[in-house]
C-alpha cells in the first residue's frame, strides 16, 4: 500500500521543502491540540477541589484561546502548502503524460483508445493528487497523531486503562489491510471499465451521422446504457467497500469508549484517577476517532492511488518507437531524396508493405504517386514523415544522410503534410490555417488562400475566416476543408509539401487552379502528391505507380503514357469519364 510514495518518491524529493514545511506544520498543530482536553481536565478538578480562583481561570482561558488562533493559522499553512503541491503534481503529471502521448507513434495509438487516455489523463491523474495531499494527510494523522495522542494518554492519564482502551486497534488494522487488498482490484476494474465507456461515448459522439444514416439510435442508445450498467455495478462494487470502513470503525471506536468509560469509573471510583482526568481521558478517545478514520481514508486513498499510478505508468513505460540519434548530424535543406531498395513492413506484421523502392528526388521537382488503393502510398509517405522506425532493409537517405541520423524536429520541421483525413481543430478557420505558421501576416493568408483556391469559399462565411468550423470542421464542406489543411500546410512554405490524395474532395476546375499554383508557388521546393485521379500528378517531374507495394512503373507522363500499362489504360479510362 505504502509502496505508492515510493513510485513518487520523485517528486517528494523534488518538492522536499514544501513537503517538509507542510508535515511539520501538521505536526505541531498535531502537538497544540493534545493541549485544551488537559487544560478542561485541569479546570474541573480545581472545582471539584475548591481550589479554581478567577486569575488562574483566566490565564488557562486566554491560554486556551490563544492556542486555538495558533492552531487556526498554522492550519491554513499547512493546508495551502500540502495540498497546494498536489495540485501541482497533477498538472505536472498531465503535462508528462501530454508530452509522452505526443512522442508516441500510430502504433500506440492502436493499441490505447482515445478514451481509455482520456480516462487516464482526469479520473487517474485526480487519484494520484489525492494520494499526494489527502493521503499525507491521513498518514500523518493514522500514525503521528495517533501515537501522539496514545503517548499523552500513557503517561499523563493511566497506563492500564490506555491499553485497556486501545484493545481494538489491532482488530481494526486486521481489518483494514483485508478491505485495502479488495479496494485496489475493484477499484482497477472500476477504472478500466470507466474508460471503456468514454471510448465508446467519443465514438458514438463522432459517429453520430452515420449512426443516424444507418437508423442505429436506439441499438446505440441500447449499447450506451449496458456499458453505463456495468460501469455502475464496478463502481458499486467499490463503494460497498468503501461503505464497510465507517461501520467498522464505529463499532470499534464504540468498543474503545465502553472499555473506556466502564473501566474508568471503576478507576475514579478506586481512587487512582480524578474526574478531570476521567474526562480529558474521554476527550483524548473522542480524538482518536479521526486518526481511526484516518487509517481507513489512509487505505482506501493509498489503493486507489497506487492503482491510478500502474495505469499512468503503463502508459509512460511505452518507448517512443522513433526518438533522436545519440550523435545527430545537421543538414541546412534537403537538397536531394533517396530511397535506396527500400523495404518496409509494419510492426507485427509478416509481409512488407514496400518492396524494393528506387526513387531519386532532387530539390524542386514534384512526384506523383498512384495506384490502387492500398498500394502502399501512405505507407511511402510515413517513411518521409517517421512515424515508425527505419526500414529494416534498404535506406531512406536525405543529402546521402540515413534520415534515423537526422533529430525528428529537423525533418519533421522540412515536411508540410495534408493527410486524408483532414483533421482541424474546433476554432476558428484562421486559427486551423495559422497552426502551421503562427506569426503569418493576414496578407500572407490571403495569398495561400488564393493558392489553395479557398478565398471565395472563405468570403461567402458568415465571418470569413473568423468563422468558427466546429468540431472537427463540421460546418465545412468536405472540399473546404481539404483546401484549409492545404492553405495549412502551405503556410509553413515547407521544404517538402506531401499531399496524400488531399484534393479528391474537390471539383476537376477547382483542381486545375489548385495544381496551376502549386507549380508556380512550389518551383523551389520538393512537392509529392499520392492521387488517384490522375490529372492531379499528370505535370509532375517523375510519376511513380505501386502496386502490392511494388514499383510497376516510372517515369514522366509522357513516357508512362507510351508504356500503355497501368498508368495510360487508367488515364484514358478517367478522361472518357470525365469526357461524359
């Protein structure tokens, strides 16, 4: 259980001081509040005695004043450093675990839904900064205090009738390391139930045009309510446990106060002890009920946290599939591209994606990519943009440098990429444009617009481009928003532009002027366009065609064209389609 403040050890050791001075705090405060049930005990055995007079009345009232205003601002100390700081390790573990997630590569992604992450990054990280403050709290109080208080109870009241009192603690310990062990595998299993149903609640929320073209609401709603069930039934299962600590202790704290009371009397009665101490004795056990508690909030905050961090670290144990080169070499600009007998084949997969890729790339041309779907144009472009590690066979050189010798922020930062599925953030069209380029003056915006022929499209929105695009661009159509990750990618004048079938979505016309700017714009620069409409790469420099992963052919249009293979039946058949 106490294993928890060992994994976070680190940031104790960080946060010693605050932690140091917090405790201490708590401590004293601890010490201060042992002191008013002696003064009470006082008082009453000076009347039972006739001996109490106004001065010495007044001097233990203004001491037991004074010892409350003391006890009051130490507390706020204490509490605003102690649970200031896990507060603090919440944010800091949320920025790690962000900072993590953005290093990892698709294979992870794969394998963690965005859900169960989500779940992780709020529900666990609030678990783990309860066990940073409130389980502090508890331990000190379960422990410090209690002994503290036992100590008081020992050798100012009466040895035999403190033992006597705390013949149940050892019961109550049996006890509670048995509820602790259940806590932590129900609670585990609370915890992944719960992120299964936040998976499934972004997927529905996604989903919900297709769900409703497909008329699958009440079979959704249906799948929704069985989850919800079952994370209900797990969280319940949790909270009987949890219901069984306060009982439990009840009983044994009642147990304490009949011995306690019971055996007292019959010490008053005998003489060995006053009625004052009878009844700060009384109060002391009153006392002990919080560290009682305590040692019950103790386990079950302790599990829970634990659990939380197995989660949190099961996520931070993953390795980055691609990181940085010990010794990494520097490069101004990709001058040229080489793919020297490229192989690639996916993690846990058997047979290769690619197969044998030969491609020289100069600075300033423009290559097409086609074939059918799956041929592996993707998959070529995720060897450029390294989110899985290098080929086993063959080599991606850029300069005549292995591209795994460069860092990843120098080639991801040459590379300008529009996927297929156009992600945009829920702002505002400029916003999506300016992530690629953040300190872009409106003129320039205005000139890619232009280039990703996208200015009238932005002059007919309600607010231009401060019109918001809703969650995942929803109020744009599918051609707008291809045209604003284009105008996105674009921003950033890339070295390297990859276009992955980015202009499907929009009309024949609009394409032509798309492409008539690129070759104007992109004269300089390194530009490769995956289509499967052909026109789209008819004027690059070299088209490649893949097929099974295989180049099939290689050349320029014109040279493709007199081959009469794939490449020219394709592009006659699309030009008799877009003839009718």
């Amino acid at each position: 259980m106490i294993s928890v403040f060992r994994k976070l050890s680190w940031y104790f050791k960080e946060q010693w001081i605050r932690y140091t001075l917090a405790i201490s705090a708590l401590i004293i405060v601890n010490v201060l509040v042992v002191i008013p049930p002696t003064i009470l005990g006082e008082i009453i055995d000076s009347i039972q005695r006739n001996q109490l007079t106004t001065e010495r009345f007044t001097q233990l009232v203004t001491l037991f004043v004074a010892l409350i205003v003391i006890g009051y601002l130490i507390s706020f100390f204490w509490d605003y450093t102690l649970f200031g700081r896990a507060i603090l390790l919440e944010k800091k573990m949320r920025s790690i675990l962000m900072g993590h997630f953005m290093k990892m590569s698709p294979s992870f992604f794969g394998k963690y839904r965005t859900g169960d992450l989500m779940a992780r990054a709020t529900n666990d990280l609030k678990a783990i900064m309860m066990t940073a403050g409130f389980g502090i709290l508890t331990l000190v109080d379960s422990t410090v205090f209690m002994a503290f208080i036992i100590a008081i109870m020992l050798f100012t009241i009466d040895v035999k009738l403190t033992l006597a009192a705390l013949i149940p603690l050892p019961i109550m310990a049996f006890v509670m390391q048995k509820y602790g062990k259940a806590i932590h595998e129900r609670f585990m299993k609370a915890q992944a139930s719960f992120s299964e149903l936040n998976n499934d609640t972004l997927e529905s929320i996604q989903g919900v045009r297709v769900i409703r073209a497909f008329v699958q609401e009440k079979q959704d709603e249906k799948r929704f309510n069985n989850k919800t069930e079952e994370v209900f039934q797990k969280n319940i299962a949790v909270a009987k446990l949890d219901a069984l600590f306060e009982p439990t202790i009840k009983v044994l704290v009642g147990l304490a106060y009949t011995i306690g009371l019971g055996y007292g009397s019959y010490l008053v009665i005998t003489g060995d002890i006053t009625i004052g101490k009878l009844v700060t004795f009384n109060v002391y056990l009153g006392m002990l009920i919080w560290p009682m508690f305590a040692v019950g909030e103790l386990i079950n905050v302790m599990q829970r946290g634990n659990a939380s961090l197995d989660r949190i670290d099961q996520i931070l144990s993953h390795r980055p599939d691609v990181s940085d080169p010990e010794n990494p070499k520097s490069i101004s600009r990709p001058e040229t591209i080489t793919f020297n007998q490229l192989s690639f084949k996916y993690p846990d997969v058997d047979r290769f994606d690619l197969k044998d890729i030969n491609l020289e790339v100069t600075r300033g041309e423009t290559i097409g990519i086609v074939g059918m779907t799956g041929s592996g144009k993707t998959t070529l472009f995720r060897q450029l943009l390294r989110e899985y590690p290098p080929a086993e066979v063959g080599e991606l050189l850029i300069n005549d440098t292995k591209i795994q010798d460069l860092t990843l922020d120098q080639t991801r930062d040459w590379v300008g990429h529009v996927p297929q599925d156009h992600i945009l953030f829920s702002k505002t069209v400029r916003d999506n444009i300016l992530f690629g380029n953040v300190e872009a003056s409106d003129e320039l915006v205005y000139e890619i617009l232009e280039t990703a022929s996208l200015r009238e499209d932005i002059d007919n929105l309600p607010e231009g481009l401060d019109t918001l695009v809703g969650e995942s661009g929803v109020t744009l159509s599918g051609g707008q928003k291809q045209r604003v990750s284009l105008a996105r990618a674009l921003i950033k004048d890339p070295e390297i532009l990859i276009l992955d079938d980015s202009l499907s979505a929009v009309d024949g016309k609009t394409e032509s002027k798309i492409i008539e700017h690129l070759k104007k714009v992109r004269s300089n620069k390194t530009t490769f366009i995956a289509a499967h409409r052909l026109s789209a790469v008819q004027h690059a420099d070299q088209i490649i065609v893949l097929e099974d992963g295989e180049m099939v052919e290689h050349g320029t249009h014109n040279e493709l064209m007199k081959r009469q293979g794939w490449y020219y039946n394709q592009f006659v058949i699309q030009q008799m389609e877009g003839g009718n």
